[in-house]
C-alpha cells in the first residue's frame, strides 16, 4: 500500500516541477517576443516627425576639375608609355 502512495507522491512532485520548467520557458518566450516588438529595430519609430538631416553636396570648382582631371590624364599616360 506504501509503494503505491509513495509512487503517487513521487509523480506529483514531478509534475510540479515540469509545470514549474514550464512555466519558466513560456515566461522567458514572452521576455523574447517581446522584446523584438518593442525595439523595432534600427531607425526613427514610426510617425516619427523629425525629418533625417540633409547632408549638404560639397560641390569642386572648375578649376579644382580641370586640376584633377589633368592629373588622372598624367596617370594615365604614364601607365599607357610604361606598357
């Protein structure tokens, strides 16, 4: 009669620490689904009203151009004689 009552005992205590393992993993599935939903990832959130800045074109001269072009040539004429 004890065995058997021992053996009840002893799977009740099994199945309250497998509801408690349980338990644990549905908590920690939570904190994870959560977690990516709140984040959103990179960038503004969304409806965000400040816009993003606008990086101004550095813009070269023509003489700045025309410099840097005459020196590509030069390059160029270099590889092209030494070949």
């Amino acid at each position: 009669m004890y065995g058997v009552q021992n053996a009840v005992a002893g799977l009740r205590r099994a199945e309250r620490e497998v509801v408690a393992q349980l338990a644990g993993i549905r908590v920690a599935l939570s904190a994870l689904a959560g977690s990516s939903a709140r984040t959103g990832g990179p960038g503004r959130p969304a409806g965000s009203k400040n816009k993003p800045a606008v990086r101004k074109r550095r813009r070269l001269s023509a003489k700045a151009r025309a410099a840097i072009s005459a020196a590509q040539k030069a390059r160029w004429a270099k590889v092209k004689k030494s070949a």
